[in-house]
C-alpha cells in the first residue's frame, strides 16, 4: 500500500549529542529514508569540509552504508548570527571561532561568511539545499510599546536583504538554495513578514523556504495556506508539531517559561500529538507538487526521544500520499 | 434602575493632545463621574505639583467646577522605563529631562525617582491610586531562542524588585499605591509572570495591579479568574477591550504591524466591541468587594474617538450592577 | 413601537419577605402588568381563600389598585410534597398544617389535598392557571449505582398518576389548569421524563407545562425545540436564566454546593445574562401561539435584587415580539 | 452621540402592497432617512417616469413632503429576467408586458429593454445607483451532476456579459451605475462567481454590487471580507438579516421549504437577529470609505413588519459610527 | 480481533474506465470481500443478462474465481433520467439506446424500462439490492426565487411516485429491492425530502435507501440520525466521505465549480479523511440491525486512487465492529 | 518500538459472569499483562482468602500459568455499602452475608468489617493496592431543592471520615492503600468533593484515588489537570471512556434511562471511542510520575465485549509512552 514518492528523513540538530555514526545507525534500523544534517555537533561540519577533501566523501560513505540518503542540511545556529542582535545566548549556540571576542558586527559578519562556506559545503556534498535561519533586527519590537517607529521596521526589511544578499550571491553560484524556517524570531515568522522579507529579496529564487507547520500553530496561522500561498517558495518541509494547552490562566505567549513547563500555553510535541492538520499539509503539497523530503525535527518534552522518533515516523508513514491524475468522475462518462 | 456605586473615569492618557479644561468640560457633558488623569501632556504635571504649592489645588478646582471627580493618576510613560532596555523609542515617551542624555542607567535611574515624585504628587492631589507600567529587563527574551538561560530570567525578578523597593518605600511613606497595568512589554503580563512578580517583591501591599482585560484577551486569559486570583491586589480596573480577528493568516503575534492595521490578527476596540467577557468581570469585582472606579481607556483605530467615549460610557452604565445580601431562596422558607 | 401583547409579570416566591402591598407597589412602579402569586409569605393564601370569602376580593383590589393583573399562582412548595420521599428539607418550606407530624405519609396526603384547595382557591380569584411541582419519588436514582431496577423507574411515572389523578379531577372541576415547572427534582425534568410523564396522565388536558428554560440550559436542552414539541401543552412561561461556568474543574452536576458558590458548574443569573437563548423561545412561542404570560422568576446570588427585576422587564420588554401574519414575498407578485 | 453620516433607508420592495404614500408616511413617523424605492408596486414606476414628464417631481416632492431623501432604486424583479431561464414562476413577477406572451427569448430580451429604461428613469428622479438582480443561465447546474460541462459553465459568464454590455452602455450614458445584490439564483452569488463576473465585463466601473450579507451568512462566507476584497466595487449597502438553525435534521440547502417552515435549515431574520456580524461589516465599510446608505431590506418570517421595520432602524442607529482620523497612540507621544 | 459480520465491498463505479477482470483482481488482491458492480463501463451489462443466458453465471464465475461477493448492483446513471429534467449532460451518461434523439419524454421513458430490465437482470445475477438515482424534476427550483409555487413543489412528489411506481412493481415481482441514494440532484437529498418521498409511496417497502453519510455532511445533516429515523428502509450503506473547508470565502454551494478545485467549499474525500462521523453511523447500524455491505464508494480528486482503495478498505476494517448482547452491568449482580 | 513500563490489566468486575480461569485465559491470549481482580463472582474471593491458606498462593498460580501479574484488586461493591444510604438495590450487589437482613445499620457494618478484611486479602496475596467505591449519604441531595441544609452536607465529610478512619487503620497495618474511584454516588466526585474528601480524612495516605476518566468527561472535568492537582494521590488509573450524545433533546442528566438507552445524554464507551483525552492524562501521568497499572475498565453497551477487550488492549499499546529524560534543546549548544 505505498505510493509515497517524498523521502521520510530525520532533522539531526537536536540528536548531535550523538554521534553521527550511532544516529545513523539508529535511523536506519528504524527506517528512516535520510537525514537532514544539522551543521553542529560531528554530524556536518562546514569547516572541515571546505579543509579537507576527503571529508565530503566520508559523510557520503557513512550514509550510504546505512542505506540513508541525504537531501539538505540545517544551518540554524550560525544563520541566526546574521542578523540578530547578538547577546549572551548566541555565545552558547555558535562555533567558537564565529563567536570570536563576541562583539556583535564581528559576530554577525563572521557568521555571513560561514554561511557562504555553509553553500559551499553543501555543493561539495551534493546537497542543494540548505535550511536555517536568518535571526532579526526586530524581534524584540514585537508588542509596540514603547510605541515602534513602524518606518525603522520597515527599514529593517532593506537591512536584512543587503546582509543576506551577498551570502544568497554565493549560494547561487554554487547552486545551493536557501531555506528559511519562518519561525519566531526570525525576519520572516508568519504570512505578513514572509512577503514582506521575499520582497525585500525581489523574490530571489536562490531564498525560500523550509516550512515547519509547529511555528504557525501556536499563532493560529494556517501552514497549508502557507503553503498555497508561497507555492514556488517551498523548498523543504520540516514535520513537527504543536500543542496549545490553554485553560484561561496559561498564556499564548509562553510565560518567559521553559519549553516542557507546566504552565506555558503551548509547546511542542511529537508529530500528530498536536494541533498541526498534517492532512490538509499533504493536501497542499500535492496541489503545489513539492516532491521533496519530508524530515522530522523531533521535540517533544514530555516524551522518550528514541520513542518519539520512531512513533514520528510511524505516523509520517501512515499520513502521505500522492494525489490523483484522474478527472472526476471521468468513469461515469459513456466515452 | 441605578444601583450603581461605581464610579466611571476616562484615563486621559490617549487625549493629552487636548487641554485638560477643554477634556474635562466634554467628560462632564457626556456624564463622566471623573478623570484618571495622565501625568503627561497637561493633564497632571508631577514637577509642578511638587514645586507649585498652588497646582493640586487648581487641578482639583478645575475638576470641581466640571463636577468631576479624580481617584487615581496613570504614570505609565516614566515608569516604563525604570526597568525597561532603553532604547530610543523612550526618548518619544519620556519627558526631556527623564530622557537626558539618553544614557540607559542614568535614564531609569531618573525615571525611578520621577515615580517617587509621582507618588508625592499623587498625595498632594489626594489620590492614593497610581497605575502604571514597571518596563521589564526580560521581555525581549520572551521566545526561547536563542534558547534562553532560564536563570537568568529568574534573576530578572529580583533585580525588578531591587529596583522598585525604595520606590514603593516612597509611596508608602505617602500612604500612595502602585497598581501596574498587567500587559505585554511589563514585567507582569499574565498569571504567572504576576505570581513571579509579587512573590519577588513578597507580596507588599504598596504594590499591586490595575486590571485591564484588554491585554488579557489576546492572550487567551480569562481576566475574571484573574481578578479572583489575585483578589486582594486589585487596586483599579481599566475598562478597554480587545478583539481578534484570526482568520489562518493573520498571527496572534501582531506581525509587526502597527495597531488598526488591516492584517494584524487582533486589535483594541471600544469596550463592548470585542472580546473581553465583561459580564464576567464585573461578578468578579463583586465577589472581590472592589468598589473603586472603573475606568475607561479608549482605543480604537476603526471609531471616531468621540463618539467612542460616549459608546463607552453608555456601554459601562448598561453593564455596571452590586451583588446581592440575600441568600439564596431565602423567601421560600418558612421561618 | 410596541406590538407586544403578552403581559409581563413577576413570579412573587422569591420575595416572599416582602409583605404583597410593598411588593406590589414596586412592580407597578417599575412598570409590571402583573404578578403570579406566590402560595406562601402574604402572597396569596389558600386557606384564607377558602374560608374567608372577601380574601380574594381583596387580593384582586389590591392588585387592580396597582394596576396589575394576575393569571397565574404558583403553587410550587406544597405541589412538591405529592409525590417526593419526604425528608427534613420539606418541614422548612412545608406550611406547618400540611407538615403536621411530619410523617411521610401523611405529609403527602395532606400535601394533595392542599394542591386540590389550590385549584379551588385558583378559581375563587378567578386563575385559570396554578403552576408548581411535583416532587419525584425517583428523583435520588438518577444515577444507576447501584445499579437500579428499570421496571420500578417506569413504575414510579404510574404512580405518580394515581398520586396527581385525584387532584387533576378537582383541577377540571374548577376549570384550572396545572402547569408542572419541569425542573431537576421533579417527576419531569427533560424530554424523555415530560414524554413519561404526559403519557402516565394519558395527556390529560388539566395536565401541562410551566416552561422555565433556566431549567434547561444547564442539562444541554433546547428549550425553544421543547416548546415546538409539547407545543399543547405549554400552559405558562417563566422567564429565567441560567449559566454555565464550566473550566474543566467545576462539575456540571454542582458539586453540592449552595447556589453562588464560586466554584459552582453552573448558576441562576437574571434573565438575559446566561445561557438562555431567548429570542429561539420567542419564536417558538410565536409559532405555537402561546399569548399568556412571560412570568420572571427572578433569582441571581450576584446582582442586587430589585435592580434585577427592573433590568429583567427592560430585557423582556426589548425581547418580545409577535410574529407575521403575511406570507413571504408575497409584495414581490404582480397581482 | 451621533457622528453618523450614512443615511439609513428602506427598500421598499417587500411593501409594494402599500401605496407608496401610505409607507412614505410610516417611514418618516418611524424616523427613517430615506427609501429605496422599489420599481414595482406604485413605488417607482419606470413606465411612467420616460413618458409622464412630470412624474419624477411628483415622486420627489412626494418623499421631500414627509423628509425622506432617495439615494437607489430597486429593479429587482425584471433584471432577474434578463439572464435567467425563464419558467412560470417569472411571470408572477414581471410586469405583463414585458412577460409578453412567455416565449423565454422575447421575455429576456423586453426585460433587457425595460433596464435601460430603469438606468433612464433614475436619471430622471435624479439617482444615480439602480441595484437588482441579473438572475443565471447556469443556476440549475449548481450541483454538478450528472457532471457539467465545465466549459460551458464559464462560456456563460461570457454570455452573460454580452447580455449585459448594450444595458450597461446606457448605464454610463445616463451617469448611472448598476449594483447587483449578490445572492444565489444570481450570476455572482459568493467570492469566486463575483470574481469571474466582474472579471467578464472586464471590471467596467458600471457595475458593482449591492451587498447583503444576509445571503452570505448562510453560505458560511464573510461579508465583511467580501467588502474589503471588493472594496471598488460595494456601490450600495442592504441591512438584512439571516439565521442558521441547523441541528442535524435541517439541511442548510434548504429542502424545498419556503421560508418560515418550522423544518427549513436557515432563515431570514429581522436585522441583528441572525448570523450577520455587523460590526465588521461597518467597520469594513469604514476602512474602503463607504459612505451611501444603508438600507434596510426587512424580511423576517416570525416578526410582526411594523414592529420589525422600527426594531431595525433602532439596531442600525446603534451600529453605525465612523472611522477615527487620528494615529494610534499620537498623545503618547512627547512631541 | 475480527468480529466482523460485514462484508466490505467496493463499488465499481468509479473504475468502470477499467474492466471487470482488472478491477476484480485488484480488489482481491487488495482484500475487498466483494463488489457492488455498476451497470456501465463492462462491470454489469443489463441488456446483455437479459437476452444473453450465459452472461450473469459467467460474472459470478469471475466473481468467484477471485474470491469476491456481489450484494448489490449500482444503476446510478440510467435512474438519474427518469424522473429528471433531462438536457445535453445527460447524453454523457447515458447508454446510446437510451439516450436515443434525446427528446427528454422519450429518455425518460427509456430510461424507466431499462430501471426495470435492471430489476429484472439482477434478479439474475442473484442480487436482491439495487441502488441507484431517480433524479428530481425539482431540483432547479432549490432557492426559491423567484419565488416557487409551492403547490408545485408538493405535486412533484406526487408525479415522481406515478414515475416510479411501475418500475418498483417490478421490482416487487423481482424480489428485488431498490435504494436510492439520498443525495442532492435527486428527489430526496435530506429528512425532508425523504419523508416526502417516502410518503408519496405509500413507504412501500420495494422503495428503501442507499444511505451514502458524503452527501449529509456538507448539508449539516446527521448521517447516523438519519439512519435511526429511517431504520427500516436502509437497504444498503456506502462508505464514502466529504469534509469542508469553509474560510469565509470559500461557499458551501460549491461555486459552480468543479470537484478537486481549490476554491470549492467542500469536496469527496477518501473515507475517514473527512467530517462524516463513521464511528456514529456503525452504532447505529448496530442500533437498527443492518448486517449488510459497507461498499466503499471512492472518489477523491487529491489522492491516487489505487493507494487511497487500500487505505479506505483499512479504514473501514478498523471502523466497523458489532453490538453487545449483554445487558449492561450484568456481571455485577450477585445472582 | 516499546518504551511503555506500564502493565496493562483489564479489572474483571464486568467480566465475573465467567470463571476467573476462562478469563485469564482469554486475556493472556490477547496480550494483557495483568488482571485487576473484582472481588466477586469467583475472581477474588476475600472470605476464603483469609479462611484458606492456600487461596492466595492458588489465585497467584492460575495467573502465573497465564503470564498475568495482579497489581490491585477491585472492591468496588462492598465499598459501596460503607457510607450509602443503603436500599433494594445494594442487595443485588452485595454478598449474601453482607447483606445479612438488609438493615441499613447492619448492612453498612458489615460492609466496614468486609473492607477490612479485604485490605488483609490483598495483602496475603501480595497487592497492595484496593480499589474500590465509598458510597455516598448525600448524593440523593446532589440538586438543591427542597434547598438543602448546607452545614448538613459539610457535616457529612466528617462522619464519612468516621466510618472509614478504622477501615484505614486496617489498611496501614496492612501496607495496603485504597484508591477511591472518583465517581458519581460516591463521597467524591469531582474536584470540590475530592477536595472535601481528602481534607475531612487530614489527607492521610492510606485513602488515595483510583483515576478513572469516565467518570469526569460527562461532568465536563478535566482528568488530566485532576490528575496534576492531586498528584500525590494517584493510586491507580482506570482506562474508560464516555461519550457525550447531546443533541438538544437529550439531557446530560441521564433521564432515568438505564445505559445504552439511545435518548441518552451520555454514554460509556470503549476506550479511545469516546471523549476523554487519553493523551492529556498519560502526559499527565508522566509529569506526576505514575508508574502503576493502566487498568482497562471496559464497558460499552453497543460493542461486542471480547472485540472491546482487544480493541481497547490495542489502544492503550498505541497510547502509552514514558517521558524525556532530557533538557530541552540541550544538543543545540556547543558544549
């Protein structure tokens, strides 16, 4: 009873406590089709790839041996770095040599030039596809009190597009494309900020998106409208969920409260134990023929890992299909 | 049919672009019962009350002569940035010489004894009812990545209180309340961000809440149950409402769009207008024996401002009633 | 604008501590047409009716003094003690007479004769209409645990027959209708059980329904689908509201506490503040042709009480409404 | 408290069996701006107005004698004839000549004439909007089985427009403009058949839309979004009502029932009593600037007409206001 | 874990582009029990099982040889024209013989044999269950404007029960049963209508119901319920689903639109991918005693067919369980 | 894909029609892990337990042979003569010696000496948990008319701790607790009586709660956040499931009908069927740290039992997952 033409593969950046060769191995027994390798811990290490020849070829192996295919990587960490406003908590999330002395500008330009060896890696991989984020000059002007300058908002659409255009340069010439996984803190984290950063870009094909549906659920957006909406930006799709817990006393807002507490509103769970319709997803995806991985960034607090990963895959297996190339009713026709 | 013993005010914050006579002279036609009066535009000038011996009583002369009465005074401007990240959206807010050199320190620092000021000024006017906004250190923070230290979020309470206690010593000194306006931006903006809060400062009684359900309703919090929570710290309660307008592409998080925008996912309107249960807010209030004003904030991008204070007014009136000294089904005894 | 011919009126039993005259002075004041009479305090007294032939005069001078009329008695407390398992509950709202030695026998027995003098002290102050209740002999196995004997349920209806059929002879005698207010507690409390109820009376005409929605909303019924239904036999409408305060912590069965308990399920509100969807019984009492009364019983713990009562004819007032008696469209035809 | 500027008016369609006298007189009593004159009946009378030169003034000095202005007229009845498929329910509403002798192409064709003369005749009276209907070649096949022919379907969206152009070219020569009310039965009855209309007369400014939305509610579309999509085209604005009463028995298609029928899935209602959100439907309105009447179109099966038409001038009194014309939070500002 | 007394079969209407072989085996394969064949494409030739004696042991060789059963045949297309408005949409669906010079009193007549000569030919085949259509000279009058004659309405019935009547005394003579398909486009298509047409038949039991839940749910009708109030006239079930996706621009009317289309408010999808409760209509199918198919009948223009015949076959094996013959509690008494 | 440390029993009281070893048998072909025995039929008898000395190691043999483990036994019925106004129904439910002449006092007496005895059952066989029912001597005053005495209904708690403060002593001595169901008829049915209850008995550890979900989705609870709020007392969990059929006409009161009435408000269904949130209460479970049993309570009047029993088995496996031992995000940081 299969049809299903899209490959299931594992987001690997919250597994990089492992390493690569015991999560590959764990993947494969489970039946994963691939892994998304997150660019930190040994999964996928830029640096080494552009040093050392021989290391592309490695990663290739190791899969391979594992019958696991490879797709796109995840850049999350460093991408941040280009252009948020840099603080303390970037300092745990980045490599040492991108933190440097950990002053901002430098932080953020070193952190572009990482990404543009990110593009490079990728191609040295044979991936042309890598997934992140961009972090945001603006983030922290979410609520407009004290009340925003709406002009400087704006600007900070231009800002970001000039930081991005010249790592976007590279990417084109490598033959890579961008991801951007619309999310909160990022430039871009619902309808509204994602046209308005694709614009910012003239719609630059090389910058698109990696469409995880557990952000939009919590905002009570649509993902599979999303989806419609930027058929032709949809380069990835990442499978996570989310759940909101409200009860009039837990707020949507998150409480400046852990992820897994008790009292936030929502939080993330594993695939199909939230509130993402993962079915009118599939239906979108069929209707715009996005043909690509679908990969499970796995996070969920409140439930065993290795389990959850397994359930999460599970589930993709029993949630995807490929749509129809019958007209309706055409049976019923006499000719 | 009135039983009414509540009185209702307008807070005067949004019309400081009028002179507190001409506001005060429409406020009585219209049937106001009196003023919240804003400490900025001319409404109620702290530095004067404390330097002219004649203000206060030119202020409540005013007040008399339009029949109006004053129970309590908003300094949300200045308190915003006793704790706030300082940035140059205060200088818009912040009288000239709070703002000063604009140096972030010397800026709270300044703002910390404007609001000692603001106290004394209250007590020279008679009112023993401050509201206003506290800012808060941590707000920026309020999504998790990069992942938060959750410690240090912890700590952000402490230094909150560290902040505010001499400044609470000066308004029990004048035998004056400090009622924050729980909202986003504050250092209390929901039921545990508030637990957090009062705990930090150990629950003192200069210290307490002015209740405004339209920034509780976009959050999916039930305001009534918070005024019972919190019962005994209910100082002064804002009349305002809020309405979401959620449609799958509009985001509960505002995308950056500034209020009345016609893609924001939620918006304020005019009490009665959107989504706050106030039926339910005013059961609370009696079960909780409030008896002070409420008080009317208007804001809505999408009415005449006018004719909204007077849709206000009339809104409140229809909905305002006391509790019962009966008990139940008394009358069907037979004794 | 007033096409309105139903009279509005005041149920009394709930203020029964007020002497009739001051009770009535107030209705009148506040606009009622009339009142149903309670058959306890000073309202209307059986007895006296009986035995003294110028009481009911009386009553009805009194009335006309005021200007209101009377079309119906409520017979509730004394109704309730034919077929109910007496316990202590009943000596506090039982006349001392009817209670006796409080036998349950006995109490029963006199409590029917009692429900007989009604009907004739109905037709001696010229009503046509005594409203009340039952009581229930089954009313404690409304849970099956243990579990009950079915049989005996049904039995319980058929003897609930016998106990009524002797006081409905009387009822026809004198040309007065019974109107059983279907209520928890009582023989009749949804549809099924009005169903079982009509059926064990083989429908009887001297046999129907004082329509109290309040007693509806809170098990989930339509009471406007209730009149369509038993659209014979609704004799008398009550106007009275009910609330819901479910949170997942409150039981909609009522956790044995006191009516206006704040950790209460659900609760009686003035007419128009709850659950009740009016303006659906409106129009099914069009469709019906019901003209008889819109009686308010008034009970709410959280409103002042004689507020209540003139925010509840201001509501009944702007509420009712009489239907068409023009066919659809019938102006868009050319003959 | 009135900063209302949009007239409120009645059509006086569902009144055509009063003399237009009889109803002017009852409007300007119950308080109302204006009518919308219906071209049936004695209203407005399209015959007489092209040939009888004094006709026209008479009607207006008629309706300035009672202080009621005119700002549309209805042609409802013989637009309907133009594109729809003629049958014997046609003929109830046409006048008799131009039914003729039935024969469906003579029928459409004099009904196409006589809405010139409409455009010329509201010249005439000095009016510049004629709303109505255009009725559909393809109402019948709304449910595609047996399957339609697809390209027939938008074929008669073609077909329509060039029925239409010749009538529309008069239109414009007369300075008049054309609202279809969009309702089922017509060629645009929701977003997507509006869309293609529209888009058939290539968006020519002649025809807009008459909006009801009490023909939009029981197809679960939003009126108000209807406007904001539309915002050229909403040239003229009824006030009408309708309600759902689904309940798992009663099909929202309606099942054959004319309206009223107890068993009938949806109805229409008296403005304010059904589904239609209003005020977003106003505060639309606001945000394109609409600024014409609103008129109501009264038809409510269970209400009383008189009653009705004056419950409805009263909830559109309360509904109406005016945008604002100041920035959000501009007094905050120090400035 | 199989209880499961009921066969699931596939209703091959929707394959006839394939032949009967093909299906059959897939259908095997796959697991189905059975087939309902159609009377189109090759599945079920009605002409030739009536002058070919070999034909109908030869489809039920086949039939067997691939382990499958036939309980019902599906006469869809050819009972659509009796008693409809017959136009050129029909020639599509109709056999040639049939259709003859389409003049629609002579199609119809046609096609009323032919409705026999099926009757006769699954008396044949050993099938005592023929489903189908009867269309509905109605239908085009669904919203009443202009305005229907409802008398009109109301014959329809009348005249639909003197089409049919002959045909179902064939039927009768047969020993076989008909079953509409409720389902809009025919005379029935709700409650309404279908106590309507079962009336007009006097209920005579040759007349009963396919009851297909994919035709209710976008009409807001309770499949289930309609399986209890027509108990005794549910002949066979068809598993087949429909879900909305109503956004407040899409319309439940469907926008003339065809199937599959992304702008339709509603469309077929594979069973349990839907709004139809199925878990509601299997109790009660237990409830009224049916043991007979669940055919599955396919249609869902997003998924691929071969794939989504497997999923719905494990959808319904799944779904369907049998009733209790235990009396509740039973255990739990001591005797 | 097992990460479960949960065993699954299936309590027997439904199933003590048949003999305890055709019952383990049965269950250990399905696949349970355990059985939760009743005591009564021959599952678990508490006399012969402490009069046989070998009863005990017997009961453990037969359930050794099967592979079952017994973690509780269930004393539902005797328990439920504690502290119940006793009647004609418990003589059903209780053994012949319990019930002894049926005197109330004696009943409930003998009751108390039997749960005694039962803790020392449970012990000699080596379980230390009994689960069971209190009954309850207020539930007939559960609705407020003839208005109860509510210092009575407080009183109450104190003699229910009364009655079962010695039973408790046995328990102690025993090492064995007792998990009171929560449940309609009991002492404790929802928060506010679980509340009640457990501070009457000083929250003494020998008196817990046996969680079963059922019992609370009807009355609209939350079973998870009951869970949370009485974490310390979580003994035992049943899984059991209820539906609400509520439709307008049917009250959630039950209507005096017995279960599986089709006019019933409500109903038990197997699990996963009906409307408890499994996976809110395993998180729940999770967080509290629950580690006992996940008893399968199965009762479903409209599915054959032995289907149920594997169908529920199934769900419970699909359902069950432990917790993360993990920090959230913790592989996102480098170090």
């Amino acid at each position: 009873m299969t049809n299903q033409s899209r490959p299931v593969t594992l987001f690997t950046g919250q597994w990089a406590d492992l390493p690569i060769e015991a999560l590959a191995s764990k993947c494969a027994r489970w039946g994963y089709d691939g892994l998304e390798l997150a660019c930190w811990g040994d999964h996928f290490e830029v640096d080494r790839a552009l040093t050392d020849p021989s290391y592309c070829g490695a990663v290739r192996e190791l899969l391979d041996r594992h019958g696991l295919g490879c797709w796109a990587i995840g850049a999350h960490l460093v991408g941040q770095a280009v252009s948020d406003r840099i603080d303390e908590r970037h300092r745990a999330i980045l490599p040492a040599d991108v933190w440097g002395d950990g002053d901002p500008i430098g932080v953020s330009s070193r952190a572009a030039e990482r990404m543009k060896d990110t593009a490079r890696a990728a191609a040295q991989l044979g991936v042309s596809q890598v997934n992140g984020f961009t972090g945001s000059p603006i983030w922290h002007l979410l609520y407009s009190f004290p009340p925003n300058d709406f002009d400087a908002i704006e600007r900070a659409y231009a800002e970001f597009a000039q930081a991005w255009s010249p790592i976007l340069d590279v990417f084109d010439a490598e033959g890579v494309r961008f991801g951007l996984e619309v999310h909160p803190t990022e430039i871009a984290y619902d309808f509204v900020t994602t046209r308005k950063t694709l614009s910012a870009l003239d719609s630059r094909p090389a910058f698109g998106i990696n469409l995880d549906p557990s952000h939009f659920a919590h905002q009570y957006l649509d993902a599979a409208e999303f989806a419609l909406e930027f058929r032709d930006r949809i380069y990835h799709v990442h499978v996570k969920d989310s759940k909101k817990r409200l009860d009039g006393r837990r707020s949507i807002l998150g409480s400046h409260l852990n992820f897994g507490e008790e009292a936030r509103g929502w939080d993330f769970v594993s695939p199909g134990h939230g509130d993402v319709d993962f079915e009118a997803i599939i239906r979108a995806l069929n209707r715009i023929g996005y043909s690509g991985p679908l990969s499970i960034e796995w996070e969920d607090s409140g439930m065993e890992r290795e389990y959850g990963a397994q359930d999460a895959l599970s589930f993709v297996r029993r949630l995807d299909f490929t749509s129809s190339d019958l007209a309706f009713d055409a049976a019923m026709h006499n000719e």
